[in-house]
C-alpha cells in the first residue's frame, strides 16, 4: 500500500544498510506477523544473514535486470519510490530544514498521517 511503517533518520556518513538493523528492530517488535522485507540492493552482503539470524525475517533483494532499456518497473520498488513522491509535495520534507534527526522523523510521520487521513475522507 506505500504506508510508512516506522522511519529513522540517521547521519550521512552512516550507510542505509548499516541503520536498517535499527529499523527492523523497531517493525519486528511492532509487526509480529512481518515474515519478510523488500530492500534493492544496497542492502545485500552481511545484513541479509544478520536480518535472517537476529530478527527470523527474509531480506528479499530486488534487483535490476542488465538490459538495453534504461526504465524498468520492479516488482515492489515502484511503491517505495511513489511513497517518496508522496513525500515531495510537503515543503518542510523537500529540502532539509531540520536541524535534529528527530525533528525530521516527526515531519514525515506528520506528512505520512496526512496522506492516510485524505485517502480515509474520499
């Protein structure tokens, strides 16, 4: 459905793979009934075995094909990438204004109850 489930908002010069141990954590104590999660691929090497041992959840990577074409849909990803599109159109979410991380969270969960609410009200 593109739904934000949980958000965290780290330093630059931590990689998205190294943090996404604390975003599962939070979803897997949240979500019980989670069984597998959806990344691209800069989310392979280790973390697919420490996702796999730490939380007995499948880290499925979605990748693209080597073809001529340049655009390609894949299977999953198009709503990740609509959800951030969703995310655009909020002023505060479009360049960074914030200057704490958790500041920038409750922004998007802000935007995030915003775009649940107007699609309950049609």
């Amino acid at each position: 459905m593109g739904l934000m489930l949980t958000v965290v908002v780290h330093a630059a010069n931590i990689h998205d793979s190294q943090a996404a141990i604390d975003v599962i954590s939070s979803l897997k104590y949240r979500f019980q009934r989670m069984v597998k999660i959806v990344a691209d691929g800069g989310y392979r090497g280790e973390l697919i075995e420490k996702v796999k041992m730490a939380f007995n959840l499948t880290l499925e990577i979605v990748l693209r094909k080597e073809s001529k074409s340049n655009f390609q849909v894949l299977p999953k990803r198009w709503i990740v990438e609509r959800t951030f599109s969703w995310f655009e159109s909020y002023r505060r979410l479009s360049k960074d204004f914030e200057f704490q991380s958790d500041t920038s969270e409750t922004m998007m969960q802000l935007a995030m109850i915003k775009i649940m609410l107007n699609r309950i009200k049609k």
